[in-house]
C-alpha cells in the first residue's frame, strides 16, 4: 500500500496576508502548548496570552482560540483573555470584547458527572468536568482503553450525547458542540466576514475545523504526524506553530 504523501510546510504567514485578509482559528492543546500528562500540568509559554492579543490586533481582531477546553478553564491558564475564543469544542462562544455569540449552552445531566466520577476513581481514569461536557483521560491506564470507550459509549447513549475521541482521551459533550460550529458562527461575524479563514489544530477533533475552513475557501494546518486528515499543510510540534505564528 502507498504511503500518504507527506504534507508541505504552510506558507508563511506573512505572505498569506500580503495577499488579503486572513482569520487565524487556534486550537491550545498540542497546538500552542505541548501535551502533559494531565490537564493541569500543562507548561504555558510566558505571556502567551499577550502575544495572541498583539497577533489578533495585527490581524484587526480576526484570531479566535478554538478549544476542546472550558473557556473558564483557558483563561485560568492563561489569565484574562481579550481574544475571540470557543470553549467546550466550540459550543460556547465569546467575541474579544467577551459578549457571548449565540446562546448559553446546556451542561450535561448532573447524573452523568456523577456516573463519570465514579468511573474514573474506581479504574484510574482522570476525570476533567466542564460547564458543558466532561472528559476521561487515561494516558496514565493505557490499557484500559477499550473499557473506558464501552462505558463512555453506554453513558453517551443513554442520555443522548455525543463522544468524541482525542489523544489518550473520551469526551462528553451536547449535540453540536465542535470545533467547526465555532469556526462557522465566528466567520459570519465582524471583523472575521470576509476573511480566508486558517485553522491549526492537532486531535481528531480538529478535523471538524479543519472541514470548515475548506469549505469557506480556506484551509487547516495539522500539527504533528497523524495521516489521516483534511488539513492541507504540517507543522511538526507547538514551537513549529509557535514560530510560524511568529509569537
């Protein structure tokens, strides 16, 4: 079987916008920070909040973090955020001026968090709970894997969920919370109308992003080495985004 061809390099970024004006969607973790063990452990760049806010104010506003976090969660990592950004894969949305686009989202049944906490305590799973989703993570019980997948799959069924899958991780989340919801809702807004829309992102959960900037004329740049994707260009690591972004 033939490989997959490997991916080029993405333009650079300054000659993206020489040719017109372009709306940068950003996903955080494994995009902008390395993937820790758990959460928590996350090491941020310094300042990084501000460096984003100066790229947005070059790009007239049109950066957005597009995160499978809790908007709440990113802003205790990062401090008060004055950018666009989605929450909860996208479903909770704000603008830079921190006005909510769109309704407040509904959170999961509180007997959901509860079944899911009792689950991760008893099997070693860490449990991450946010305002509109859950998530169980278990890079450190690997090989518990398929059981984790049949009790999320069982819990997302009985009350009508969606999971969704990412590196060492299940989540629970709403219908119609992704990442490409977020990118659709931002792009008919000002200052993003208009603009070639570019998302970067790194899990299967970016390919819902990914799949929306094709759509609206523009492309997604995958960071790392996975194969199967929609993106169109590569980066190899957050530092590799870090420095296209030129943060």
């Amino acid at each position: 079987m033939d490989e997959k061809p490997a991916l080029p390099l993405p333009p650079p970024l300054k000659a993206l916008r020489e040719r017109g004006p372009i709306a940068l969607f950003l996903d955080f973790d494994g995009t902008l920070v390395d993937l820790a063990p758990t959460p928590d452990s996350i090491n941020i760049p310094s300042n990084l909040a501000q460096r984003l806010e100066a790229l947005a104010a070059t790009l007239d506003g049109r950066l957005a973090l597009v995160s499978g976090r809790a908007t709440d969660n990113l802003e205790q990592h990062l401090g008060p955020l004055k950018i666009a950004r989605a929450g909860s894969h996208g479903i909770s949305r704000f603008q830079a001026d921190g006005h909510r686009l769109g309704a407040e989202p509904e959170g999961l049944p509180r007997e959901v968090y509860d079944a899911l906490g009792k689950y991760a305590q008893a099997n070693g799973f860490d449990l991450e709970t946010k305002a509109h989703g859950a998530a169980l993570h278990y890079r450190s019980v690997p090989d518990r894997e398929h059981d984790g997948l049949t009790f999320a799959k069982n819990i997302a069924e009985q009350h009508e969920l969606r999971l969704k899958r990412g590196k060492f991780v299940f989540e629970l989340v709403r219908p119609g919370a992704d990442k490409g919801g977020a990118v659709n809702a931002f792009m008919v807004e000002e200052p993003f109308k208009g603009a070639l829309p570019i998302f970067i992102g790194d899990d299967v959960t970016d390919e819902d992003g990914f799949n929306a900037v094709s759509r609206l004329g523009g492309f997604g740049i995958l960071v790392g080495d996975r194969f199967s994707t929609e993106a169109l260009h590569r980066l190899a690591s957050p530092k590799e985004v870090i420095e296209w972004l030129d943060l």
